[in-house]
C-alpha cells in the first residue's frame, strides 16, 4: 500500500517467480512512485523471510499500530468523503473487534464498506443491529486487520513471533477504529486534534525497529568514499550542517522513512527562515548528493529529495562585486592601522592586520589565507612565494598554487612577522568570521561580499590593464577555460610580473610607504 496521497492503489497479489500487476494509472510520475514503493515493499518482505522471529512489548506493539492511525489520517483528513463512509467502516471495525462476526471484508486504506456493511446488519440502525450480536462468539481479527499489520511489519522490517500475532491485530484494529471516528468527524467540519493521536508511543522508541539504515549514517558512507576521491573536508562539513537541519525537522534519523512530501515539507520550513538561494546553494546539495550515493550503492530505492526544486531568485545587481579603490584604500589604512585588543589572540589580530592584504595582493579566498603556515612563505624562482596548499586546509580546487608575494607586503613587513612567527599556521584557527567583520565594520555596504570583493577587484584590474587572463587565472585558483590555455604551465615568473602591476591602492598607508 502506497503513502502517497495519490488515489488508493491496493494490491493482494501471489509470491512467484514473477510477481506481476497493473499499477492502475496514466500519469507517469504516479506510476513511478506506486513501482518504486512496490519494489521497496516486496524487498522488505524478502528480507525478513531470513530474520528470526521477534517478541515485543505491549507498548512497542501499541506504538506500530499507531502506523495504521496515521496511515488512513495521512490519506483521508483532505478529502474524508461523506460521514456515512466512515460510519460503515467503524461498524463492521468494532463487530469483529468484540467478536461478534467473522467474515468481515480486509481493512485497507482504500475504505469501501457500505455494501458490506448493509449485508450484515441490514439498512437499519448499525449500533442496534451490532449490539443484537452477541460478543465473544467469533475470531475475525486475521480476516479483517492482516493486510493492515502485514503492511506495519514489513514497513518496520519486524517479523513478529506468531505468539503476538493476535494481540498486535487487535491493536492494529482499535487504531483503525479510532481513526475512523477522527475521520468522521472531519467529514462533518469538525478538525478538533483528537486526543487518541497522542496515545501512540513514538515509533522511533521501539526498540525492535531501530532504523535500519540512519541519515546520519549515510552521510559518514559517503564521506569515506568522498574523501578517498579528493572531496575537502569544508564540503563534508557542509552537508554535515545540512543533513542535521534535516534530522531535527523530520524528528528521526531513519532515511528508509524520508518521503518525497517529507523533503517538501522540509524546503517550505526552511524558506521561512532563509532565502531561495542559500537553500539551493546551501542545504540541497548536500541532501541530495547523500541520498544521490545511497540510490547508486543501493541502500535507498530512490532519492526523495529530488522531488525539490528551487527556481533560481533572480540576480539585482546595483554596484560592482569587487571593492572601489575608495574601500580597498579604507580597508588597507584599517589593516595596517590595527592595535591588538586587550586580550586578544596576537594571531587573531595577525589576521586582521595581514588576512585582507594578502587577498587583496593575490584574489585569494579569505579562507585560504587564513590556512598559512609559516613554511608556506618562501622563495621560488628567485621570489618570494605563498604556497597555497591542500595540505594546509581546504583549496576549492584540491591543487595547489605559488603565488608570488607583492611588493608592497614586503616593504610593510610581511617577512619579519613571517620570521618572528612560530612553525605551524600563522593565524588563530577560527578567525574567519572575524577577519570578515573586521572588514564589514570597515566596508559597511551589505552588497558587497568581504570574502569574494577581492577576487573580483583583481579581475578587474587585471582587465583594466590589460594583464594576460590566463596567468590571473592561474593565481586565482580558476581553472583554462579552453583546452589550448591548459596546454603548458603559468611560471611563478609570469605571474610575479602580473602581481607586480597590481596598483597599491589609494591608501594613506600606501603612500607613506611609497615616500
């Protein structure tokens, strides 16, 4: 049985060699989801033909059979039909429950039992004609509620010792019976919570059906073959952050219960507090190449959050991405002006004096920067050099590069803070989101990006001076754009005569150093 809110698809259908069915529809999305449910159901069960039979706790029964509570809400409470229809069901419902009758029609979701029900107790007062029955005559519980706890039980893997079978169908059948009142009175206009809901444990406390497979756990899969293959490890702490935002919306860690609604259900919370683009940007890539990798290695049908998407927020752009000469001027006076703060971390006021001009001076990322280490400063080729390198930290390329140093870091010290450093990184780890507010409290104009203003300044220089783009590239970590500019290396001698065309900008630091 499908829990998608699509038209009823209910099938009794042979175990063979083949297992063969008509999924009843046109639509081909529709049909895709009935298959892969069908196909995930019937593994399931094969599955369980080799697991030993399970005991289970009065409670932890009570808590799957609330499965069958929100499993006919979950279909039903936006369109409950006529009350009638709801009236039938509990009727013929309770009389097998007291066992006052036998040959009941299987409960399914796909509710039909008027025509059942007006067999049995006549077109007259049901709750007469089922009182007039006397209880405890008959066992219809099997006939009645087996599809609805074989459903239960496959779902949750559990293959229930035959000791508990009868037990667990009467609960299966009081939580049909309960949500037939609820829906009844939706179908009369009446959307009061119903207390009963909450008589359920929560199916993520039973101990028998702890998830088979976790998000969580999808995601350190994925990472030990990510990381073999080259993926940083800011990428893995990426998703990391994603997949936990998805965890504590979805209230358990199973990734066999994620459904395509739930990922909807998950962008439409998220958009409420962030915009379109970090969603995009920012959590679906890392959900979705988790459950990406789990469908190619097979411990998911289907991957449910491809079912989201988000339309690109359309671009306004009223300034230049890059800093004007104005704010890179105001930011190098603030740099080279700086006095550690009592207290402070000297690496964190290091990076606050030296971070941004190093960008500024090679269009690096702030990041990169900050992952300096004191034998990353060093000659090559007759000049000095940075050595951005993966070895460091996170490079977005994964490959390393010497960048000349420009001369204007040299006149201002950069060697002597390098020589009086100790071994290792020459910054405080962590100081990323102070380094930026540092600049933001400079450069107070939220169009334009702390971390990125460099790299686009140095574009624009570069092409205002007519620099070979190739060798800008190459500084910046940006990959050939054609097959013939990949031919070939960008020496730490093309690249020193670009850095040194770099104009200081206009800063009264720069020119008290000029005189």
């Amino acid at each position: 049985m499908s829990r998608h809110t699509e038209p009823a698809c209910i099938k009794i259908v042979t175990i063979g060699a083949d297992v063969a069915f008509s999924l009843e529809t046109t639509d081909e999305a529709i049909a895709s989801a009935r298959h892969a449910d069908a196909l995930e159901h019937l593994q399931r069960l094969f599955d369980l033909t080799a697991a030993p039979p399970t005991t289970m706790s009065y409670r932890d029964m009570v808590a799957l059979s609330g499965e069958t509570y929100r499993l006919y809400c979950e279909v039903h409470e936006n369109n409950p039909g006529d009350p009638g229809k709801w009236a039938y069901h509990k009727a013929i419902s309770r009389a097998v429950l007291e066992g006052r009758i036998k040959d009941a029609p299987p409960a399914t979701h796909k509710v039909d039992d008027a025509t059942a029900a007006t067999d049995l107790f006549g077109a007259q007062d049901l709750t007469a004609a089922i009182d007039a029955l006397p209880p405890d005559q008959h066992d219809g519980l099997e006939n009645r509620f087996g599809l609805l706890a074989d459903w239960v039980l496959i779902r949750h893997r559990v293959r229930l010792a035959q000791s508990h079978r009868r037990r667990f169908l009467h609960l299966i059948g009081t939580a049909s019976l309960d949500a037939g009142w609820q829906l009844k009175r939706n179908a009369a206009g009446d959307y009061t919570p119903d207390p009963k809901a909450q008589r359920f444990p929560r199916i993520d406390s039973v101990a028998a059906i702890k998830p088979k497979q976790t998000i969580t756990g999808l995601l350190e899969l994925w990472w030990r073959e990510a990381k073999a293959t080259g993926r940083s490890q800011n990428t893995y702490d990426a998703y990391k952050g994603a997949i936990e935002r998805l965890v504590k919306h979805l209230g358990h860690d199973d990734a066999d219960r994620v459904t395509e609604e739930d990922m909807l259900a998950f962008k439409d919370a998220r958009l409420k507090v962030i915009s379109a683009k970090t969603l995009k940007d920012g959590d679906l890539p890392g959900i979705k190449s988790v459950f990406g990798w789990a469908v190619d290695n097979r411990k998911l049908p289907l991957n449910p959050a491809d079912v989201v998407k988000v339309k690109a927020e359309k671009k306004i752009r009223s300034r230049s991405k890059g800093f004007t000469d104005q704010e890179a001027g105001a930011i190098f006076d603030a740099c080279i002006g700086y006095i550690q703060k009592p207290k402070e971390d000297p690496r964190t006021a290091a990076a606050k004096r030296w971070v941004p001009l190093i960008a500024a001076y090679t269009g690096c990322r702030i990041a990169e920067a900050l992952q300096l280490r004191k034998e990353d400063i060093r000659e090559e080729a007759g000049h000095h050099i940075f050595d951005l390198n993966p070895l460091a930290g996170s490079i977005k390329s994964g490959t390393y590069r010497l960048v000349p140093i420009h001369p204007h870091l040299l006149e201002l010290g950069l060697l002597r803070f390098v020589e009086s450093s100790e071994d290792g990184p020459l910054f405080a780890k962590g100081s990323y989101k102070r380094v930026v507010d540092f600049v933001r409290a400079v450069v107070t104009d939220s169009r334009v990006q702390p971390n990125h203003a460099w790299r686009h300044r140095l574009k624009s220089i570069g092409r205002n001076l007519g620099l070979n783009e190739r060798v800008v590239d190459a500084i910046q970590g940006h990959a050939p754009r054609t097959a013939g500019e990949d031919y070939g290396d960008v020496s730490v001698i093309a690249m020193a005569r670009v850095i040194a065309a770099i104009p200081r900008p206009p800063s009264r630091a720069s020119s008290a150093t000029r005189n």
